[in-house]
C-alpha cells in the first residue's frame, strides 16, 4: 500500500540483487566467517541531500492510502446490528482516534525512525530480524505476495463503483482493470505519479459532500434506531456490540488495514530528514488522516440514520452501514452514480502503487523469474479473489493482513529497543527469534479468521505477542550472530 513514488529510486537498488554474488563479512560477534547475500551488500543508504521535509514526503503519501474509499467505506460497518456506532457516535470517534494513535506510535513510528537513521529499505532493515536470508521471504516475498490482496481488494469494488455508471457486467471489468494495474505497476508508475497527486482529492471532496449533506441528522441521531431496523428479518445478527467490542472492532479494522503500511514505515522514513519529519509525517499522514477521512464517514452513516426521511430510504434499501451505499439516499440516483465513477477513478493509482511493491519485491526475492511471469500471476490470483468475491469480504483481508505484519511490527519495535534505539543489523542466516515470534503472532492473529476464537483487536494481539516472544527468544540466546555490515553502510 506504499504510495510514494520515491520508493521506485530506492527498490531500484534491488533490482538483480539475487544473483549468485556474495562478499564474505567478518561477524562483529564471534569473528567468524559469514556471508552476506548480494541484496544486502548492493543496496545504498538514500543520502542525506536526497530526503525531504514530511509535508513533502510521508505525509501526503500515507494520507492517500486513507483517502481510498475502500478504507473509509465500512469505518462503520460489522456483521452486528448498529456496527460501530452502536454505543453512539461519540464513543466511535472515541475509538478511531485510538485507533489512529495506535497505528502512529505502535505500528508506524519505530519502523519509520528505522528508515530515517539507517535510510535503507524495509528488506534490508528487516534482516535484522529474520536473518539475511530469513529476510527474502520475511518481510520481503510476503510484502509483494499481500499487496495482490490489496489489488483483488481494489479490482473488486472500483469494479463495482464503474459498473454502476457504465454498462459493463462487473466482472468484465474486473478483469480489465486487474491486468491494466498489473501493466502499469510493472512498466508506468511514472506515467500515474502526477495523476495520482492529485485524484487522491476526488474522495476527500465526495466525503465532505456528503458529510455536509447528512450532518443535519446527527443530533437526532439514535443506535437504537438503527439496531432495531438491522434486526429485522434478513440483516445482521441480533446483538449489538458494547463500548468494549467497539473498541476492539474499530481496532481490527483499522490498524488491520494499516499493518502493512505499517511496516513499511521505513521505506517512508528513509525519505525524511529528521526525527521530527519522521514525527510529524506520521500525525498527519497517518493519525491525522485517518481522523478526517473515517470519522467523516462516521458522520455521514449516522446523519442518515438521524434524518428522518434519509433513515427510511436507508432502511428501504437495506439498512446498510457502508458509506458508500449511502450515497444514492444523500445525494440521489443520478449524482450517486457520477460519485461512484470518481471514486473507482480516483482508486486506480493505488492499484498500480500495489502491483510496483508487488514487482519490485519480486524483482527482489526472484530475480530469476520475469517479473511479467511472477506480477502476471499474482494479478490472475487478484482478479480471481474479485471474480469470486472472496476480494469483497474487506474486513477479513484487513484481519488476515493484521495476522501476517502484526508480529512483524512488534518484533522490529523489540529489536529496535534491544539495540539502544537504533539499528542492530543484520544476522546470519536465518534468525530463530524472528520467525518463532512471527509465527506466535500469526497464530494468534488469525485465531478469529479461523472461529477458533474470538480474539478482540487480533492485529493488536498479534503484535503484542509478536513483540514478547522476541523479547524471550533473544533473552534465551535464540537467534542467530550479528553479521558486520559493509563500511559504506549503517550497522
């Protein structure tokens, strides 16, 4: 989900970087002889004189991936009656600015902090955690393999969005706009970099639109209300969630979306300057712009369900939580449709920003393999998640990919503390820590996704334990020697 472009100069680096060649390192621990794998000694620290303020950098980047209306879109929904806003509005915004907080500090903040004082990538960064050839596989292949579930994501309701003004089945133009991703991702993301500036505002000003139009029912808005027409026959189950379970279930879904960007903090930090660009792009980009965009759309689901002639349209159509169902019954058929183009347009260049992670992390963890050959698949898997709906079910994509980066992020935020605040570097092989730890975490995780158990905020749990077990493991000696890094780098 990383959408700035500068990334393309610093995955460039990556490109070849699985060949055979590897330079012998002396081990900073024990003085023996260790091989550091190619990618790791070809990659360049981004040089001072190439970083840029945070306004100018990570905090417009991340503030478009929280302008995709796929984000914003179901702030409000569960599969309970009265979603998020059963316990009142205000106890919503309650938990999405929490939420928010929690995706800066916990989840974001140490791996851009990593970024900014070492200014190299999250592949590299993260050897540290799975060792240097752990981190091929962790964070690296799984990286490019989850960013086509956020392509089946976007395929499947910009699909959706197109198919409601143009008259084209659905499914055929999953199938377009999955392989146009792929083509662009892989041979143009210059070509959408200057587009993709400015239609990240198209959903901002369509919240704001109908934010205005429906706020007017706010204060006459009731949970109950709501409750009670979602009870009905044929809706949701019959019990609504309490402060607590709203919590957890704003928690899940947000930083469940985040986790990915999450980690890749660092590829965002290793733009910034400073400890304070770091700081401030986070609070904007990130707390910020999750605040706006989700409790914008909080206020639109509940001005509907206050208005009196809104909330029977509403409930005539199906007492839907999703913002942009709402559409039609704020502004009208004939504007909604109009609305739902702009916003499939505006969700284009988050398509092809996840297929240029996905090739360019290949490029990295397959170097033998055409990148046309390995992005060609990944967007025939995408396109089918869409074809069969399973793209549609967002918040288990956001639950499954809180399971996969949640131990990540708290294993990283271990080993950054362990070090002194800074960056231990890489280690040989394959690191014990790091993977017992990812694997605790995942389990964890998707211990709701599977109904074994229903773990409240699992991709909060995930790193929780993620961070602990990497705690213990490094505590007992688990893990594998520290490597020298060569002297043009940090470490």
């Amino acid at each position: 989900m990383c959408r700035d472009v500068a990334l393309e100069k610093c995955y460039a680096s990556a490109v070849g970087c699985g060949e055979k060649q590897t330079h012998v390192m002396k081990n900073s621990t024990n003085n023996t002889a260790e091989q550091l794998p190619t990618y790791i000694i070809s990659a360049q620290p981004n040089p001072t004189e190439n970083r840029a303020p945070w306004y100018k950098t990570t905090a417009p980047a991340y503030a478009g991936i929280f302008l995709w209306f796929v984000f914003w879109q179901d702030v409000a929904r569960t599969d309970t009656p009265g979603g998020t806003l059963a316990q009142g509005l205000l106890w919503a915004l309650v938990c999405l600015v929490t939420a928010a907080l929690v995706c800066h500090f916990v989840f974001y903040l140490v791996p851009g902090l990593l970024g900014m004082k070492t200014g190299l990538p999250l592949y590299i960064v993260g050897t540290s955690i799975f060792g240097a050839k752990g981190g091929f596989i962790l964070p690296g292949f799984l990286m490019g393999v989850l960013q086509f579930g956020w392509l089946g994501v976007n395929v499947y309701f910009s699909s959706l969005a197109l198919s409601a003004m143009i008259p084209i089945n659905a499914k055929v133009i999953m199938v377009f706009w999955g392989v146009l991703a792929a083509f662009v991702g892989l041979k143009g993301i210059g070509y959408v970099a200057s587009v993709a500036t400015y239609l990240p505002l198209i959903p901002l000003i369509v919240l704001v639109m109908l934010a205005a139009n429906a706020i007017g029912g706010v204060p006459q808005f009731n949970p109950e209300t709501l409750i009670a027409a979602q009870r009905a026959p044929g809706n949701a189950g019959s019990v609504q969630l309490g402060m607590f379970g709203v919590l957890a279930a704003m928690l899940t879904y947000v930083v469940g979306f985040f986790a990915t960007a999450g980690a890749a903090g660092v590829d965002f930090g290793l733009n910034n300057r400073t400890k304070t660009d770091v700081q401030l792009g986070g609070l904007v980009g990130i707390a910020l712009a999750i605040i706006v965009t989700g409790g914008l759309s909080l206020l639109v689901v509940a001005g509907v369900y206050g208005s009196q002639a809104m909330s029977a349209a509403a409930i005539a159509a199906g007492a839907s939580l999703r913002t942009v169902d709402l559409v039609q019954v704020v502004l009208g058929e004939g504007s909604a449709k109009l609305v739902k183009l702009l916003l499939a347009v505006a969700a284009f260049p988050p398509a092809c920003f996840s297929s240029f992670i996905a090739a360019n992390s290949f490029k990295t963890t397959l170097p033998k393999v055409n990148p046309f050959v390995s992005v060609g698949v990944g967007a025939a898997v995408s396109i089918l998640l869409a074809l069969l709906g399973w793209a549609g079910k967002a918040i288990i994509v956001f639950q499954i990919i809180g399971a996969s980066f949640g131990p990540i992020c708290g294993a990283m935020v271990m080993d950054y503390l362990l070090a002194g605040c800074n960056w231990s570097g890489p280690r040989a092989g394959f690191n014990p820590a790091g993977w017992i730890s990812w694997l605790a975490g995942f389990v964890i995780g998707v211990l709701p996704i599977l109904k074994i158990y229903p773990l409240p905020a699992a991709p909060v749990a995930a790193f929780m334990v993620g961070a602990v077990v990497y705690l213990v493991c490094t505590k007992a000696g688990v893990q594998s020697a520290l490597v020298q890094m060569p002297a043009n780098q940090p470490g």
